[in-house]
C-alpha cells in the first residue's frame, strides 16, 4: 500500500476579526491518511468540516496545528510549512482540485480552460487542444461549444467543464468537493466512471459527495469527520 | 529548483511621518504572478517603485538575476546600469498610460523603441512586429501611425502595455494597469498576460485594488496595510481564508456580481 496523504492532528478554528474576534473550532485532533488507488468519501452533518479538511489539504485553508504530508514527485513535502513557490508545484504535478465551482478569465474558450493544465505538463498545444475535446466530449459537452467562454453555459455543462479541467492532468491525488452535485443521471454517471478510472490507474481520491448512490459506487473507504470538541457542546 | 528572479528581504522606503514601506520580504519566481494589494496610501506604489528602482531604498536588498544568471544587488546599482536592465530584462506599466508612453511619437514607434535599443534596425521587421503587437492588445494595425494623442485612454494603457512587453522582459512591473479599462478589454488583457507569462516565463509584479483580477491571475498575494506586509501567501488561501483583521475586512468587501 503506497501511501500519498499523510495528514496528522489537524487542528482549524476560523477566527473573525470582524465579529469580534469570534472563534469557530471546526477541526481539532484529525488525522487521516490515503493510499495510491483509494477513494475516501468524507462524511458527517452538515458544519462538520468535511470542505474544511479538503481545503486544508489543498492549502487552499491553513491549518492552525498538525502536518499535511503529501507524497510529491518522490519525497514528502508539508503543505503547512511549505513555501508559496513549493505548494504551486505540488499543485500542478501531484495534487488536484475539483470544485463545483469554475473561476477562469473571461473570454478563454472552453477547449482551453481544459488543455491549460496540460500545457504546464508541458503538452504540446495541438495534443493538450485534442485531449481536451476528448474530455469535453465525454462529458458530454458539443462540439460547437468548445470555442466558446463558459461564462454563458448553464450551471451543469460549466460544472463538467471543471470536472474536466481538474482531473484532465493524470496527478496522483485527486481531492473533490461535490463533483456530480447538480449534474443529471447521464453526467453523474459519466463523472463516476472517471472517477474509476483515476482510482484504476493508482491515484487516490479524497471527495465530498452528497449523493449516496456516487458514493456507494467509487468510495473504497467513508471518513467520518469528526466534531471538533467545541461545536459536540 | 530554479533560483528566484527576484529575492527581495528587510526592503524599506521611509518617506518620514510613518508613510513608505517597511520590513518587506519575498521571493519571486519565474512565471510567477505575485499582487500586490491593499487601500490607497498603503504603501502599495512605494514599494513597486523602490523594487524597480525607481526610489531609493533606505535599507535591505532586492535582488535580481538577469537572462545570463548573473545576480544584480537592485538597491545599489548604478543608474546606468539600471538603465539598462529596465530597457533589457524588465517593463513597468504605469497606472496612467501618459506617464508610459512617448506622446509626441506614433504608436509603432513607442512599440518599437525597446527593440530598436537593443539593437534591431530593420525597418519592415520592426514595423510588422509591432503591427503585431497592437493586434494582440486589439488596436488595429491602421493606427500604427497614430499618436496616442488621438487613443482613448484605454487604448493608450494596452499600447503601454505593448511597448513593455514587446522586448518578452523577465520581470514586468504593473501599477493598477486594469484600472481604466473596459471590462471587456481588462478580460482580453488578463488573458494575454496569462498566456505571456505561460508561454515566456516571464514574472508580474502587480499592484491592484481588483481582487477579481487577484484571482484570476496571481498565484501569489501580498496583503498590505500602513507600509507593511499584513499577510503574504497563496492568492487563493489568501483570498478564501483570510487570517489577519484587514485582509478580512478587504475580502468581505468584495462585491459579488
């Protein structure tokens, strides 16, 4: 078993400097670790920290206590200490994010949105562009829109952009925030074959889903969430 | 891994009476887009302008390494030498495109002067490189013979941005350069520099009050607040978990459109 994610006693309170300092302990005491081909399903109510936890591990949130250790090009590297410079790359090469939300520049083609991560995997242009239509087409994205910005698509085809874009470069660790929330029957399906797919050729998955029938059909292992001390009161 | 472009530590402009840029520290690295943000008189300008040399710095050091891989100590260069590295290695786009630009001159001219310093002479060349650039910043090649007297300022500020970047400098410095554009120009513009900086490598430095543009475009984020650095970190860590009083205070106020 080839470990990939090495996260011990995660610690967050979100702290609001514009409530007075109120302070909002969502993890305490975490710890979870992820092996090559697994797929964890986050779970627990609603406030929990299952979207805490994923960020952190991104270093999209910082934590307050513990250590990320994510497996990354053949070392170790701590997500909670690594420098700005070091976390980009991480990002790049080994660790993706698929949120349900798309932020790109306005104006870029669909077709591009998706290649991008594959020309800074250092892609030709011509076979970033290919593979990105394969992707598109997929998840069932016509053709005569991939030429097209996203910013006019409707709230499901611009979730399946994401999804492509995020999980495009083949990277090692997938991390995935409600990717079929909102998608129909046919898309959802199709998102949970790549999913798959990813477990298949040894990445492991850390994701957020809602629906059971998703989780039941990719999830190996369920990671409860647990309370942080403060919210049990 | 690759050595930064720049290594900027304990940089300070003290203009007197608190007001300046103190304690400053980073590093930046190639294809690195580093914002730098914060309210009017935090010192954001001040701290481009000292980075560029532009200002004297009154203590620490800034770092640069050229093409060559030589490294250049910024705070005690020799104007002449500075001189030279700002028209070979870096470009600085002003936030008034007047105070970038050559108004006396034709728009193919103030594109072409960079080039022309480093050496290029031939004429047809020239011209058709900078036809080229004013179509990338989407002002036709008609206007080459125009003088931006006669541009609307937000065709001014993309020819700025032209004249800077025709040379693929290594290090661009970027005062508020969205701030008067059109929506649709600014979207046509952040996807340009995206594509610049992917395909040349080159490092931003740039200061915004757009955390929109933030977003979109930097990886990196300095937060600043009375001359210093409150926060510094991943833009987006920076912008969805926020940890210090202003930079909290600055990301609630975002409006939402």
């Amino acid at each position: 078993m080839k470990l990939l994610i090495d996260a011990q006693q995660l610690s967050k309170t979100f702290v609001l400097h514009q409530q007075d300092g109120l302070a909002l302990p969502v993890l305490a005491d975490v710890s979870l670790q992820v092996a090559a081909g697994e797929c964890v399903a986050l779970t627990g109510p609603s406030g929990a920290g299952k979207s805490t936890l994923l960020k952190a591990l991104y270093a999209n949130y910082l934590v307050g206590g513990g250590s990320i250790r994510i497996h990354h090009q053949g070392s170790w590297v701590d997500m909670t200490t690594a420098r700005p410079h070091e976390i980009a790359s991480v990002r790049r090469h080994t660790l993706g994010y698929v949120s349900q939300f798309l932020r790109v520049i306005p104006r870029v083609s669909a077709l591009d949105i998706v290649a991008e991560p594959l020309l800074e995997w250092g892609y030709s242009m011509q076979e970033a562009q290919q593979q990105a239509g394969a992707w598109l087409a997929r998840l069932n994205i016509g053709e005569r829109l991939w030429q097209l910005p996203p910013a006019t698509f409707s709230g499901g085809e611009q979730q399946r952009v994401n999804i492509a874009r995020g999980m495009i470069a083949p990277r090692p660790i997938l991390l995935l925030d409600e990717p079929t929330a909102s998608l129909d029957a046919a898309n959802r399906a199709v998102v949970v074959e790549l999913m798959r797919e990813a477990r298949q050729r040894g990445a492991a998955l850390v994701g957020i889903f809602h629906d059971e029938d998703t989780r039941t059909a990719v999830a190996s292992r369920i990671f409860d969430v647990p309370l942080a001390p403060a919210l049990c009161a | 891994m690759s050595q930064p472009v720049l290594s900027v530590s304990g940089l300070a402009k003290d203009y007197g009476n608190g007001q300046g840029c103190f304690d400053i520290d980073f590093e930046l690295y190639e294809g690195e887009v580093l914002c730098i943000v914060g309210e009017s008189g935090s010192g954001k300008s001040t701290l481009l302008s000292t980075l560029a040399g532009r200002l004297s710095a009154d203590a620490g050091s800034v770092r640069f390494r050229d093409r060559a891989g030589s490294s250049h100590e910024l705070t005690t260069l020799a104007e002449a030498e500075r001189r030279r590295l700002a028209r070979s290695e870096w470009g600085f786009v002003t936030q008034h495109a007047r105070d970038g630009l050559r108004m006396n001159v034709s728009a193919g001219a103030n594109v072409s002067e960079r080039l022309m310093a480093l050496g290029q002479r031939h004429y047809g060349q020239l011209r058709e490189t900078a036809a080229q650039w004013l179509e990338k910043v989407e002002i036709s090649r008609e206007r080459l013979d125009d003088r931006p007297t006669a541009f609307s300022g937000g065709m001014q500020q993309r020819l700025q941005i032209a004249r800077n970047l025709v040379t693929q400098p290594r290090l661009v410095f970027m005062d508020e350069p969205t701030g008067g554009l059109d929506v649709s120009v600014q979207a046509r513009f952040l996807d340009l520099l995206r594509r610049l900086v992917h395909d040349t490598g080159i490092a931003v430095i740039m200061v915004t009050h757009d955390l929109g543009v933030t977003r979109l475009l930097a990886q990196r984020t300095l937060v600043m607040q009375q001359g210093r650095v409150v926060e510094a970190g991943l833009t987006d860590q920076i912008l969805d978990d926020p940890q210090h009083p202003y930079s909290q205070l600055l990301v609630s106020s975002i409006l939402q459109a």
